[in-house]
C-alpha cells in the first residue's frame, strides 16, 4: 500500500483540464480539412480521390450566351459528416486550397450544420472561372426541432449515465470510448458514467452504421431508454454510414433508424471530440 501511495505522488495529477484548457493536439493530428473556396482552382481532383464521397461536384450547364458557349456554373459540397479525415483531399490540391487542420470540436445539434457548399462559374476547361457565394447548408424544419429543450438539460446537466450501443462499428470508435474512462480523460469527474443497460440510461452513444441485424436492437435499446434522453451518433459511420454508406448489410447513419439529437464527426472522433459531444447534448459547454 505504501508503495502504491508512494508512486501516485511521484506521477501527480495526470487527468487532463480539458474543456478549461484547449486539449494538447499532435501538430501531425489529422483533424477537420479546412476549404479556402476562394482560392480553390478545381475541386474535382478532390472530389476523386475523396473515400466516402464527402465532396460532391455537381455542374450545371445554363443556356449558351451570344458567342455560343453554353455557361456553366458548378456547385460544391463538402461534408464532414462523411469525412473520414484523411487528407487525400489536401494531397489533390497543389494550389493550397485545401489543409488539414488539428481541429475536432466540431459537434454539433444538425446534420445539416456539418455541410458547406460553395458556388463557381467556370471557364470551358472545368476548372473555377470566378467565386460566386459560400455558405452552409440550409436547416430543414426537423433539424431544428431537434434542439434540446432547456428542460432535459436541466436535468441531464449534472449527472449522466450512459449506454454505449455498437450498432456495427469497426471498434475504432469503442477504443476512444473506452479511453474516456481512463485516469488521463475521467469523465467521471463530470458525473458522467456508463452503464449496462439501457434502462439506467440517459443518453444512447450510438457507434458504427447501422447494420441490418443491429436495426431492430438498436430500436428496443431506444425504445427500452426512459425519457428524457438525448441521442448522440459517434462517428462518420453513425452520423453518415461512413465509408460503409447504405448498402443490402447497413442502414447508413444511426438518424436512419432512431432520432438523432447531436452528431459528433471523427473517424474516430478521439476522446476530447467525444467529451466535447456529450457535453454539448447536455448543455454544459
């Protein structure tokens, strides 16, 4: 016992102060890609090489002007909620509209609050004319309904328990899980612990896509969850599908199959990103 008490006051405190501090990042931590749209001279390259799809080129060709050259614009669409973050997308772009970030506080309470969209004209090769306009995609009338009530975080704000629900995951995410547990992240010190069964429950962190056998347990998990209770999807995979998508084995993202109140982007989101989610859904930020 000596010995034990002797070495906890050599190592000290090693529990990190994030969120009161910025979280100590890898300058070589792959984080969310970052677009200028201004100075992006061609987004196809990107949009090849892109795994899950996460940018979407769509050109439009208008009727042709008085030399006979039909104008055409094109309208770009990046989203994180697809994004696996591996930067290809920065390697196809020379020109330097495109680099990753360190950044991973990007939870958020809209799917659609994850999506940018930019527009161009574009001269007869393809490649970006002129900028037109930047701007965010537009909140449906359900995005914005599934903003928390003051009311659950009232009463969710202090103490939380949690059901962790692999719907499909490859376990990325489940190992930065786990690791909020340790001595170095403790979400314990928030009142915040996991729990075995749903029915102890206030918040479902569901991971992975939704696989086809998973659907109907993930219903009952939501069904058998007392309200209030907030719903969080972990991940490209459970916010989007991921490099999955929807397919004969997979439902895509987790909102396929139950209500989705935050949605926190990573492949995996590492364990900072997660407690800044969790925090988030219980209006503790």
């Amino acid at each position: 016992m000596f010995k034990i008490l002797q070495e906890t006051l050599i190592t000290g405190i090693a529990t990190v102060a994030y969120p009161d501090v910025p979280a100590m990042v890898s300058a070589q931590f792959r984080g969310r890609p970052e677009f200028d749209f201004k100075s992006w001279r061609d987004a196809r390259p990107a949009a090849d090489v892109c795994p899950t799809g996460a940018i979407v080129v769509s050109d439009v060709v208008g009727q042709a002007d008085p030399e006979g050259t039909p104008p055409a614009n094109r309208r770009v669409t990046v989203d994180y909620g697809l994004c696996v973050f591996c930067g290809q997308c920065a390697d196809a772009s020379p020109e330097g509209a495109v680099r990753v970030t360190t950044e991973f506080e990007l939870a958020t309470y809209h799917r659609a609050g994850l999506m940018l969209v930019a527009d161009y004209s574009l001269n007869p090769d393809g490649t970006h004319r002129q900028f037109i306009a930047e701007y965010q995609a537009v909140l449906t009338a359900e995005d914005v309904g599934n903003q928390l009530s003051e009311a659950v975080h009232e009463t969710l704000g202090r103490s939380l328990a949690i059901r962790q629900v692999d719907a499909g995951s490859c376990n990325g995410c489940e190992m930065e899980i786990v690791a909020l547990n340790n001595p170095i992240h403790d979400i314990e010190r928030f009142g915040i612990h996991f729990v075995a069964s749903p029915r102890h429950a206030d918040m479902l962190l569901v991971t992975g896509p939704v696989t086809r056998n998973m659907e109907l347990a993930l219903q009952k998990t939501y069904a058998a969850t007392p309200d209030p209770k907030v719903i969080v999807a972990v991940g490209a995979c459970g916010i989007s599908g991921g490099i999955f998508g929807t397919n004969y084995a997979s439902r895509g993202g987790v909102d396929a199959t139950i209500p989705v109140d935050v949605y926190i982007p990573g492949c995996p989101p590492r364990p900072e990103a997660l407690l800044y989610g969790i925090l988030l859904a219980v209006g503790r930020l």
